[in-house]
C-alpha cells in the first residue's frame, strides 16, 4: 500500500510518500532497491527530524525529545520525552527569553533617549529583573540532575566484600541469573552492568568485584574498576554479612562510602535464629549512620523494603517530581550555565554603576545562548552533533 501525504500537512512539512509491505527483511530490501534505482537514498540520521525542525514544525528541544522517546527504558522517561516533545521545556526557554528581551529593549530605550533625560529603569529595579531571570535560569539549572538520571538510569553500585551476596541480589532483583556465583570468594572479576526500572525510574546497577586485598591481577584490576563505579554512582547499595562480626574491612568500606547518597544491607538474616535476630539488628543498627535494611537474598525477605529506601533515596536527591515535564539534558545545562554567567555578569556590571551599554551587551550574550537552546540561534555545526546521534531516518 502506497500512502501520499502533502505539504504542509505532514511531520516535516513537506510532500511524503510511504510505502506499506508485509514483513520480511528480503522483501523491504527489494522495494528499496526498487525505490533507489528510481532516484531516492537512504535518510541520514535523524533527517526526518532535522527537515521537521527546518521547515518549522517542531524547535530543536522537541527534536531531541524524539530521540528521547526512542531511548526510553522506563514509563517515567517516557513521560518525560513525551512532555518535551510536546513543547514543555520549549514554553519556559521562550518564556525566559522573551523576559529577557523585554527588560533588554528597556535598557536599550534609556540608552537612546538618554539625552531626553528620561529614566526608563532605576537601578534597583534593574538589579530586581537580572535576578529574576537568574532565578527563572536556576529553576530551569535544577531538573539536569532528573533529566540525566531518566534518561541515562540511575549508576547504582552493588559493592561490599568478596561472598557477601552482591552478584545473587543482582540476580534477585533482575529475577534472571544474569551474574555467576560460587562460593568461591573473587567470583566477580569485572562490573557488570543492567537496567531495573524502579516506580518508572530506570536503575543502571552495576555489580562489582568484591573489595578485599589480594596479589590476583586479575581479581586488583576487578577492584580497581569497583572503586571507579563508587565514584561515578548516584546510589551506593553497600551489602555486609549480617551473620558475621564487623571486620576492619567492612569499618572500612562504611567510612569509604560515607560521602556518598548510601544504603546499607545486611544480609543472610534467613542464618540468624529467631531469638539472637533481634537482638543482632539492634545492636548493627546503632553501628551504622544512615539507612540501613536487613535482607536475605537466599529467601527474598526484606528486598521490597531495600527498593522503597532506594526510591526514597532517588527521589530525595536525584529524581524531583516538581519540574519533570521539561527536564534539560547536558547540552541545555551548558547554555543554562552560559546564560546563567551572562545574567550575573550584568548583575556586577549594574553593581559598579558602569554604562548600560555593558549591561545591554551581557544581557544580549545571554538572549542568544537561550536562543541556541530553542534552535533559534544555531550553526550547522550543533545541527550536525544533534542529528548525528539519532537512528537512521527518523
């Protein structure tokens, strides 16, 4: 079935032919030969999008927000993209940026007709405008830290000593054997990596090697590699032997991790009589600061509860629900950033009782970065970086 479709009624306001076939990779591949023997090529990454957002039909927020969609592992991230797509973040940069012109074109007035002896602005009210749009721009600086953890999940670390039960609560709360285990303590050699959607919330838990002293090559550059996930995760999970009394290692690792947003299990309480349990609990309780969850990965008791204390981690810190409808992603946050400094540097300039002509300018350096967001100011060269990730087509 062949569907005509014409300008500008269409996703990328131009005339588009699509062709409809049964599946088969042999037989899509003889109507695109048939297709580029009269003439067509194959789409470039992300070209559909790219002639959207050129003719008009979408601005480059909701261009990025396409590629989004496709990337999303969780409901939430689709949510989001969704959001995005339909202008969210779009309506708040040209909002700020409308804010922004406004109070440039009254700058710009008590310039011109500063030999009419007319003031448009007093400086109080100058400094009043510059931090409202700082305020506005931080508002917007808040949800990178949402939008990165939506889109990319959650770097989650599982780490503690060899034999402890990382690897089995990989595999418990991926409900797959997704990682080996043994009894055999350095099992685990590399970081192994999975997504688990949490509440919607994508989850990159990554299982490490166990942290232990030890000559194995192998087993040292395994644990080199746990000490860099620590460093790169939003959440820490640090699993001790509830059966076992504290060693210095574990002292250890409890101080290590001590600046990081951490939870604590301790597991194979399934070992603990009913009559020393409580008593156990109690007393590792007041042994650690922090959240702490008693597991037993061999029964499953006590996992639901480590997934609620890791949402509420994640939603204490990482993920908010306030501005989830128009996250920004790095290439947002670094104009944001840019435009952010523009604004303060218009703020000390204002300070100084300098010229509003270098006001004028700061505040006209922060206009086009927010224009570089929306795509309103913009190279090929960005063009280019945006559409190059998507798929082919699209």
């Amino acid at each position: 079935m062949v569907a005509v479709m014409r300008a500008p009624r269409t996703y990328t306001r131009m005339d588009t032919v699509e062709v409809y076939c049964h599946g088969g990779a042999l037989l899509l591949h003889r109507i695109l030969d048939l297709l580029i023997g009269q003439g067509a090529r194959l789409a470039d990454p992300g070209e559909f999008t790219k002639w959207a957002y050129l003719n008009g039909r979408i601005d480059l927020t909701q261009a990025e927000a396409v590629m989004d969609l496709i990337r999303a592992k969780t409901e939430a991230g689709q949510r989001a993209a969704l959001s995005q797509l339909e202008g969210a973040l779009h309506r708040r940069i040209v909002h700020l940026r409308g804010e922004a012109v406004r109070f440039l074109a009254e700058i710009e007035a008590g310039i011109d007709f500063a030999e009419e002896d007319i003031r448009f602005l007093s400086p109080d009210q100058i400094q009043t405008q510059i931090q409202a749009l700082i305020h506005q721009t931080d508002s917007l600086l808040k949800t990178a830290a949402s939008g990165k953890a939506l889109r990319e999940g959650i770097a989650t670390a599982i780490i503690g000593p060899p034999n402890v039960g990382k690897s089995s609560l990989l595999n418990a709360l991926l409900m797959q054997n997704r990682a080996i285990v043994t009894p055999i303590p350095g099992t685990t050699r590399d970081v192994i990596e999975e997504y688990l959607s949490l509440e919607g919330i994508p989850l990159r838990i990554m299982d490490t090697a166990g942290l232990r002293d030890t000559e194995d090559v192998v087993e040292r550059e395994g644990i080199f590699r746990t000490r860099q996930a620590i460093q790169q995760a939003d959440l820490v999970i640090l699993i001790l032997d509830a059966t076992q009394t504290l060693n210095p290692e574990d002292v250890r690792l409890v101080e290590e991790t001590a600046d990081n947003r951490r939870l604590i299990a301790l597991n194979k309480i399934d070992l603990l009589s009913k009559s020393s349990r409580a008593k156990t609990q109690e007393e590792l309780v007041k042994k650690f600061p922090g959240e702490v969850v008693f597991i037993s990965v061999l029964t499953g008791e006590g996992l639901e509860e480590l997934k609620a204390v890791a949402i509420k981690q994640i939603r204490s810190g990482i993920v908010t629900s306030g501005d989830r409808e128009a996250m920004i992603n790095s290439r947002h946050k670094s104009l944001l950033l840019q435009a952010k400094n523009c604004f303060q540097n218009a703020l000390s300039t204002d300070n100084q009782t300098a010229s509003a002509e270098l006001i004028a300018v700061d505040i006209r350096a922060a206009i086009d970065r927010l224009g570089e967001i929306t795509g309103d100011c913009t190279t090929e060269d960005l063009l280019a970086t945006i559409f190059k990730e998507f798929c082919i087509g699209k």
